[in-house]
C-alpha cells in the first residue's frame, strides 16, 4: 500500500480541520444518540472509533482501581518524587498521620519525607537517620530496594515496623515508593517465642541439675548460673530466710556487679527497709511479685541501679518448702515486659521444681542425720560412733599409742522415768549429754547408744592408770552434779565397763562387746567400773589404792628417810650417806621404794614427796650438826621429774636458806641417763646448785651413754659406779678391767669415785687396790633409820 | 413457544469499558431470572476480534447479538431497560 500524500496546503489544513470538527459533532451526536451507553463505533470496516469519554473512562476507572487498592493495604504507604517530597499517601498512611507524626492537613503531602527524618531528635534519631540514608540510596539509582527494621515505642505500647523502600520506576530515578508495616505483632509473637525458648532451655537445665543436686548451695548456685546463661537473663539472685535472725539473707546470685549486691545486702540487713524490698514481699505473701517495667515501677528500690545494669523487668518467686515461704528466687530481664502469663507458668514450675528439690535435701539431711545421730541427744547413735571408733583406731595404730572405749549406764534410770514420765527421762538424757559433753570436751568423742547408755572414747591413752583415774574423777564429778528435774535437784551415778584397744579387741565391734561386757560384770557385781581384762582392773585398782595411800602418807608423814653410809675405803671411817626414801605403811609396815617410786613419779606426787625429802635430809644434817655429831654430808636423789620443773633451782635455794651450813651438807645423786637427756641443759643447772655450795654425784654411773668431751666439763664432784659393774667385777677379768678404768678415769678428772652395792670382804679388797675412793653397801652397812643411824654411826670419830 | 428452548446470546463488548461492564452484568442477571439453564452466552471482545464483529455487522459496543431462537436480534446498549429487553428478546407480551 502507497502512503497518501496529504496536499501540503491551507487548503488541506482547512479541510482537515473540518473533519476534526466533523468528527467531534459526530461524536457528540453519536452520544445524544446512545444515551452514552455505547463504548464502541466502527465503521464498515470493521475499524474501532474509541469514543473519548470511554478512552477516559476508562482511565478513571484504572486510577480507581489503583486507589482502591493501595487504599485496602494495611501498609502505610507513600510516594516521593526525585528530591524526597511526599507526592501521594494512601489510606493507611492518612489515619496513621493522624494518629502520629503528621499533623498538617494534607497528611504530610508536599512537605520533604527526607527533610523530617533529618530533622528527627532524640531515642528516634539514629532510626530515622538509617532512613533518610536507605531512602537516599533508592532514590539516587543506588539501591533497588531498601528495608529497615525499626521501633516506635510509646508510652502505652511498643510498636514496631518494616520500611521499605523501592522505586518509583525501575529504569529510571524519578521517585520511590516509601512503605511501612506494622509488624509489632510478629515482633512480639518473635520475641515471646525467644524469650519462652530461654525459659524453657532454663527449665529442663536447672531440672538436669535438680537430679543431681545433693546440697543447698550448691543447686542455688548453679541454678543462679542456669539462669543467667541458659536463661539469658541479666542477673538472679537467691536470698534465703535466716530462721534464727529472720532475716533475708542473699546465698547466691549470678550476673549482678558487686555494687549492686552490696546495695542489696545492706537494705536485707537494716531492719526497717528490708520490708519494703520486692524479695521480702514475695516472701511475706507468698506470691510472685512481677514488674515489667521496673524502670517506671515505683516497688523497685534500686531503680537507678538496676538501669545502670541494663535491667528492665523483674520478677521474684517464693520458695515454698511445705507451705513455708523459706526464701525467693529473683529474675532480672534485660527486656521490657518480658514477664508474660507463659512465661510465668513456666517459670512457677522452675521455682516449684526447685522447692522441690530443697525439700528433697532437707529430708535426706534429715534421713541421715536420723541415720547417724540420736534424735533426742543430738549425739552420734552407735553406727556414727563405732565408724568413728574405726577411725580412732587407725590413728592409735599408725602413732602407737592406745585407746579406750567406756560403756556408761545410768543408775536408777529406769526408776526416774517409771515415776517422773518419760518427758522427765528424755529431759534428764539430755542434761546427761550436756554434762558428757563438757566433760568430755568433744561431742565428737560421745554417743547415745540406747535409754540410758552413752558410750565414750578416749582417742589416745598412754597409761591404762590415766584412765581410771579420769574415770573415778569424772564419776565423782558426776555424782554431784546436781541435775534439775521438775524443779527439783536430782542426783544421780552411774557404772561403766572399759575396753582397751589394741589389747582387749582388734576392731569397734569386738571393743564395743568387751566394754559391754566388762559392764555388765561391774553391775553385778556392783563395781563403779570395770575393766574388760581382769589383771587390768585388778592392777589399776590397786594402783588406784596406792595412790590415796600415798596422798594420805605424805598428809600423814608416813614417809622416813633412811640413810646408807658411804665409807672411806682408806680411813674406813662414814664419809656422808645416801638419804633412801621409805614409807611407813601402818597397815603392812615399810614399803619399798620400788613399788611406790613410780606411782609418785605417775601422779606428780614425786614433787611433794622430793621437796619433803630434801627439806628433811637439811632437817636432819643440821640437827646432827647442832647435837655436836659427825655432821656428815647427806646425798638425796633427784628424780627426773624434779630436775626437769622450772622451779627447782629455786626450791633448792629455799631449802638451803633456812641456815647458812645448809648447802655444805647437801649432796644431790642425779643419774648419768638423765644429766646425759639433755646435757647442755644439765651442765647449766648443775653449775648453779653447784656455785650454791651443794655436791653433785653422777648416779649408776656406766649404765648410761655419757659422752667423755661432756663428762669432763660437768660440774660434778662425785662419780657413783652401778651395783651391776662391782657385781661384774668378780667374775672376769673383763669386768675387772672396766672398773679399773672407770676408777682411773674419774680420777684423771678429778672426780672422788664411789663403789655402789658392796656386798663382799672380795669387792672391797679388790676396789682398794684400785684406788676407789668410797663405797656403799651391805657390806659395811644397809640403809638405817635416822635414830639408828645417829647411835650407831655418828658417834664415832669421823675424819672429814 | 416450547419451554425448553436453549437461548444463545453473543455479547460484543469492549474490553472492560464501563457500559460493556454493564451490559454484561445486566445480561447475566435477566438470563438467572428468567431463562435459568436455559441460556448460553459467548463474550467477544471486538478489540481482541474484529472480524467476528464484521461478520455479524455489529458496529457499536455493547451489542447484544441472540441467536437462537430465532429471529436474530441486535440490541446495543447497557441492558439496563429490562422491559423493553424482553420484548425485544420475545420473553414478553407487549405491554398494552
């Protein structure tokens, strides 16, 4: 088809626009005709004439359907030209402008979107700066979307949305499409999801734990961690109720600083505002206290405090064990309004798991201690105290020494609780326990073992005397301790049965049978006590007797001196003697030293008993030296005991004050073994009672270890040699030969030696040839009374 | 006329302009009221099929083309006038 060449004439023009104006009148009728309900004419053809009121029709009808639709969305949506004016809102848009930012009556339309996010101050700012930015970048072609995530908190709700930001055409920048969502609600239902998560990772950890937990601290502490860490909350905090302050007092937390804890521990501590805390609260109710807002929440005592550490609400849940609120477990959340009614469901049962848990401990605290303690004394039942026995047992074993188990029955119990009740029996058991345990020292050591049994161990004897005499003072003690019963004063005793490990039983049970054995016996035959092994008793009992006698001989002055001379083996003549303690015993007559001497030196009693016989030897010497008699110089033996107290040098001194001659007839016989135990110590003592006046004489000299560097620089004057070597001396020449040399050697040190024990014509020519300078013995004379003595001895012509 | 007669109607509309929006609105709601299963109706869009409005010599939109029964009849406009419409169609008496 050839293209038609319009004329390019006025003419054309002219006729062109009659058609033009044809066409419109043509339309107009065609209008008139139709009613306007016609869309479309052809004409033969079949060529569509678009009539204009429908082309525009139908462009209204697009718009509508545009605006209607952005209308029906639950954005709030707006477009911006190039530099950022708002050109268009939507529905949405208009009714959140009333109800917020914009309230010029064109909702915003004609004013910058980017001027008023520039301009934004305050929580808001940062937000709306990332907006303005995101818009920017669309707008310049730089970005093809752009979203942003962002919260518009008001007082009464927080609220949250999703902008979005597109252009207005893909090609080219001319505009963009600004579009927020509410999306609050998925927010919250996130968060709630999160939030019940941590709950729920809490629950089934501290749960885990609760099956292993076994003390009190430990769960509060690894329940506070839980919380923190699984939980995610800020801090926690367990506070428990003191019962015997009643106060509440923190025992564990997690998360909190120190100055916040302080804080809290102060106000707990003060009694006027610890009431007022949420922890007393809850407590005091019995309800959880909730603040999911604690910053705004005038409850909160330490609102600045808290804000400093970030947290935003709180919640604190009683700890109720059998119906007593006995503390509270506390949440801090760093979120506001974490709190909800699932999380709290969630949480009630975490804090009832854990009374649980707590109630759980208490009864299996209770379950053992029932197992192991008497409920009415407190003491250690029989189980406890024969596994403690065991214990003191391998320590006996391993330090070598031994122990004692006493068995105890109160005497006329059964009478007291078959008249008084058996609250009055309990009543006096316990005041029983309490005297025990005084007098015992240690509860440790004691145990309730039924009625009226208690059983005691001495963990560590080394004297089986020791024991008895304890246990006759403890009785006598006991049996005038006045015990108050109704308000009356009741005096009461009891009997026990001993045994002694390792000697009566290898373990506690064999021990525990032999002491109650051994008891039983002293009930019938109506002893105090009794020791399990017969001998034993026996032994300790006359011990025991000795040992009153003796008491009673020194009150009494049945103690003697007798006195031994020691003869000059040249001269022949009585050079001094040796003062032998002997105790005149009115019922059976003089007792030999051998059987007492210990006995003094076990109970102390050597001390009086030696002070005696050094005040009654200077007695002595000074009456001779009065009487005009030989006056000789009288030894007395010091024991180690008395060498060893602090006081004896002074004790010497005062014995010899009495009289200026005192010390010239003073001698002290101290053994070798003991100078030699501590000689540094020795040598220091010795030169002062020696600087005195007083002699010294090493006793049973060669049965100890002397050192010769030490001997020579004793200060001693005389040198006894041991029965056992003059006995020797006879026999071998060996033996001969070692008192030749002892003689020989006290001589080069210029020591005055003396024979001990001589009982033979052939001792004493043996020891002259020698060179001895004394001896002492049966042979010339055996220890005489001081009467006997004086007649006998002193009236000869002595040479000194 | 027998009742089970099936009326066939073409309706020529154009696009989803107003007045053909219209017509076919008014057509589907007098076809439920007054011939229910009783009709067939073919839309043609003559922007999408111009020949099929030569063929029928329909030069203007809306136009309601019925077939059967006969006698073919044109009607064009919305179809908002239900009596006339009727009578045109032959489903009623004239009115008196």
């Amino acid at each position: 088809m050839k293209p038609r060449k319009f004329p390019d004439s006025a003419e054309a023009r002219e006729e062109i626009s009659a058609l033009i104006e044809m066409l419109h009148s043509t339309e107009q009728r065609l209008e008139e005709l139709t009613a306007g309900e016609v869309d479309t004419v052809a004409d033969r053809t079949g060529r569509t004439v678009l009539l204009r009121r429908a082309q525009e029709h139908l462009r209204y009808s697009e718009a509508a359907k545009q605006e209607a639709i952005l209308n029906a969305l639950p954005a709030s949506i707006a477009l911006l030209d190039a530099p950022g004016r708002i050109i268009s809102v939507n529905e949405s848009w208009r009714r959140f402008a009333d109800a917020n930012l914009l309230q010029s009556p064109l909702y915003g339309v004609g004013l910058n979107y980017l001027d008023m996010c520039d301009r934004a101050s305050g929580d808001d700012a940062p937000e709306a700066g990332q907006a303005a930015a995101g818009i920017r970048s669309v707008l310049a072609g730089e970005n093809i979307q752009f979203s942003l995530e962002y919260s518009c908190h008001s007082p009464g709700e927080q609220r949250w949305f999703l902008m979005t930001v597109t252009p207005l055409a893909a090609n080219h920048p001319n505009g963009a499409v600004v579009m927020h969502v509410n999306i609050t609600e998925r927010k919250e239902t996130e968060n709630r999801i999160a939030y019940l998560n941590r709950v729920y990772v809490m629950l089934s950890s501290v749960n885990t734990l609760i099956v292993h937990a076994h003390d009190r601290d430990g769960l509060f502490r690894e329940v506070c961690r839980i919380a923190v860490e699984a939980g995610g909350f800020r801090m926690s905090l367990i506070a428990i109720v003191d019962r015997s302050t009643a106060k509440i007092v923190p025992v564990a937390s997690a998360g909190k600083d120190e100055k916040l804890m302080t804080a809290i521990k102060d106000v707990l501590s003060s009694s006027e505002r610890a009431s007022t805390t949420l922890l007393a609260r809850a407590i005091r109710d019995k309800q959880v206290v909730v603040s999911n807002d604690s910053k705004n929440d005038p409850r909160v005592l330490f609102v600045k405090e808290y804000g400093e550490s970030g947290v935003r609400s709180m919640a604190i849940f009683p700890l109720t064990v059998a119906e007593q609120a006995i503390g509270a477990f506390a949440l801090y959340a760093g979120e506001i309004d974490f709190f909800h009614e699932e999380e709290m469901k969630l949480l009630t049962e975490l804090t009832g798991d854990i009374s649980f848990a707590l109630d759980h401990i208490s009864k299996q605290e209770r379950l053992n201690y029932l197992a192991y303690y008497d409920d009415l004394t407190g003491l250690a039942n029989r189980t406890l105290f024969l596994d403690r026995m065991t214990q003191y047992m391998r320590s006996a074993d391993s330090n070598g020494h031994k122990l004692a188990l006493f068995l105890i029955d109160l005497e006329r119990f059964r009478n007291i609780n078959d008249s008084l009740g058996q609250p009055a029996g309990d009543d006096l058991l316990r005041q029983v326990a309490e005297w025990l345990k005084s007098a015992v020292g240690d509860a440790g050591l004691l145990a309730h073992l039924d009625a009226d049994h208690f059983a005691v161990v001495l963990p560590e004897i080394r004297q089986e005397g020791n024991v008895a005499r304890l246990l006759e003072k403890k009785m006598q003690a006991f049996q005038v301790h006045p015990f108050h019963l109704h308000g009356s004063v009741l005096r009461i005793s009891f009997k026990a049965g001993v045994a002694i490990y390792p000697d009566d039983g290898a373990d506690a049970d064999t021990l525990f049978k032999k002491a109650e054995a051994a008891l039983k016996t002293a009930k019938e035959r109506g002893s105090h006590y009794l020791f399990y092994t017969q001998k034993m008793t026996e032994a300790l009992a006359g011990k025991l007797t000795l040992e009153n006698q003796l008491h009673q001989a020194l009150d009494g002055q049945e103690f003697v001196l007798h006195y031994q001379p020691k003869v000059n083996l040249a001269g022949g003549n009585v050079t001094s003697a040796e003062a032998l303690i002997r105790w005149n015993d009115p019922r059976s007559g003089l007792v030999h030293p051998g059987r007492f001497i210990p006995v003094l030196e076990e109970t102390g009693l050597i001390h009086e008993v030696g002070r005696w016989a050094l005040h009654k030897a200077i007695e002595d010497y000074l009456r001779w030296r009065a009487a005009g008699l030989v006056a000789v110089r009288i030894a007395v033996n010091v024991s180690p005991l008395q060498l060893r107290h602090p006081d004896f040098i002074a004790e010497i001194k005062r014995a010899i004050s009495i009289d200026e001659h005192a010390a010239s007839g003073l001698e002290l016989e101290i053994t070798e073994s003991l100078i030699m135990e501590d000689v540094k110590y020795s040598i220091a003592s010795l030169q002062v009672i020696r600087d005195m006046g007083i002699r010294i004489a090493i006793d049973d000299f060669g049965t100890g270890f002397s050192s010769l560097s030490y001997l020579a620089k004793l200060p001693v004057d005389t040198l006894k040699i041991d029965r056992s070597f003059i006995i020797d001396m006879t026999t071998g020449p060996e033996g001969l030969a070692l008192v030749s040399t002892i003689i020989n050697l006290a001589h080069s040190l210029k020591l005055k030696v003396v024979a001990e024990g001589v009982e033979t014509e052939e001792q004493w020519r043996l020891l002259r040839l020698l060179n001895c300078d004394e001896i002492q013995g049966f042979l010339f004379s055996k220890p005489l009374p001081v009467e006997l003595f004086e007649s006998s001895l002193l009236r000869l012509p002595a040479v000194l | 006329m027998s009742r089970r007669v099936i009326y066939k109607f073409r309706l020529y509309v154009a696009g989803d302009a107003l007045n053909s929006a219209q017509a076919l609105a008014n057509l589907g709601l007098l076809c439920r009221e007054y011939l229910p299963d009783r009709h067939e109706i073919e839309v043609i869009d003559v922007f999408k099929e111009p020949k099929r409005a030569l063929a029928d010599a329909i030069f203007m939109t809306p136009a309601l083309v019925k077939l059967v029964p006969s006698p073919v009849r044109i009607i064009v406009g919305t179809l908002s006038q239900t009596q006339p419409l009727l009578q045109a169609l032959g489903l009623a008496a004239p009115s008196s």
